[in-house]
C-alpha cells in the first residue's frame, strides 16, 4: 500500500465494493475511448476483468496494478498499472467525475517513486495522439517522448498512431526501448508534439 496526500494505492480486492468500482471505471465509454477494450457491460464482466487482468499481476508478481482511492472513504476511483514485460507499460485511468484535480499525477508520481526502489530499470508509456491529456500527465511526471508509431489495435480492429515515452530510473538516460519500434513497420520521430 502507498498513500498520498489525498490517496491511497492499494491492490483491488473481490468484494462487492471494489468490482462495482471495477465496473465503474471500465464501463464508462469515455475512460474506455483510448483503451484496448470495449467497455463492460456487466459487473461479471468486472470479475472476470480482474481475474484476466489484474489478479495475474497479484500471484506471479510481474508487473503492478494499483487501485487509486481516496483516503476519505477507500474505495476504487481509477488504477495506476505497470506491465510485467520487457517495456514495463505504465497506464492509468480515472472515472470522468474526478479528472482534471490532479489525482492521476499524484498517484502516478508515488508509484514511480516505488518503482524506483524496485529493480525495474526504466518504464515506458504510450497514448493515442488524439489524447492529449494522457501525453500531458507523462510529460508531468518526467516521462521523455521517443517516438511514435502505428498500431492496427484490437479488437476494436482500428489504426492507432501511438506515441512513446520513456523514463529511466539509472544513469543510461540514452536507453531507449525499441521494442514497439521493431514490432511496427510504421514508426517515425515527430518534431512537434501539438
């Protein structure tokens, strides 16, 4: 558990609470617009959400999924997520009703201070280029853009044009993860970031 000044960051639990938050955050279809999924439907789609997504991260102990709360009540507003593999994707999002206070920045910058206790030599995080607001919060917090490039996502079955920002936590500031650089033929370096 990490707390903030105003938050929180704790595992989800299955309980009635956490899964109708779940549900919450991931039904909602403007949290879910740059998202790999469609939004849910169901509070059983929010189990097994958690089963497929976030309790994998819990037993094997590969990569992290924080609930954000907040401290007055303890209940799940939006997560914070760092993937297990070799780009160690940091994502996050938040229900529509709080954006704009501030609480993804918070929580994220506590996690990275966690991470970097931790032997994770450097993170990496993408957003779609028309999502301005994700790619502001990475800048905040001290993530660099590297590159960028085009994904066919699924399923929503669509072209994304993703940007890629890195942050590294030793002293090889020159390390770039290129991994989505060779994964797609349609990468390129863009000059202006409007």
């Amino acid at each position: 558990m990490i707390e903030t000044k105003r938050l929180i960051l704790r595992h989800f639990e299955v309980n009635e609470t956490d899964i109708q938050a779940l549900f919450s955050i991931f039904s909602d279809e403007k949290v879910n617009k740059y998202l790999p999924w469609y939004p849910l439907e169901t509070k059983n789609q929010a189990i097994e959400f958690y089963h497929k997504h976030i309790l994998p991260k819990y037993e094997e102990e590969k990569g992290y999924y924080f609930a954000i709360c907040l401290k007055e009540n303890n209940i799940p507003i939006g997560y914070v997520a760092v993937s297990g593999e070799d780009g160690h994707d940091f994502g996050y999002g938040l229900m529509e009703a709080l954006w704009g206070q501030g609480i993804v920045t918070e929580a994220s910058e506590a996690v990275l201070d966690f991470l970097k206790s931790t032997d994770m030599n450097f993170i990496t995080a993408t957003h779609d280029i028309h999502n301005i607001g994700s790619g502001k919060v990475m800048e905040k917090i001290g993530l660099k853009y590297q590159y960028s490039y085009q994904e066919l996502w699924q399923p929503k079955n669509i072209v994304v044009t993703f940007r890629m920002y890195q942050l590294n936590f030793d002293n090889k500031q020159d390390r770039v993860y290129r991994g989505y650089w060779n994964q797609y033929p349609e990468h390129f370096i863009e000059t202006r970031l409007d």
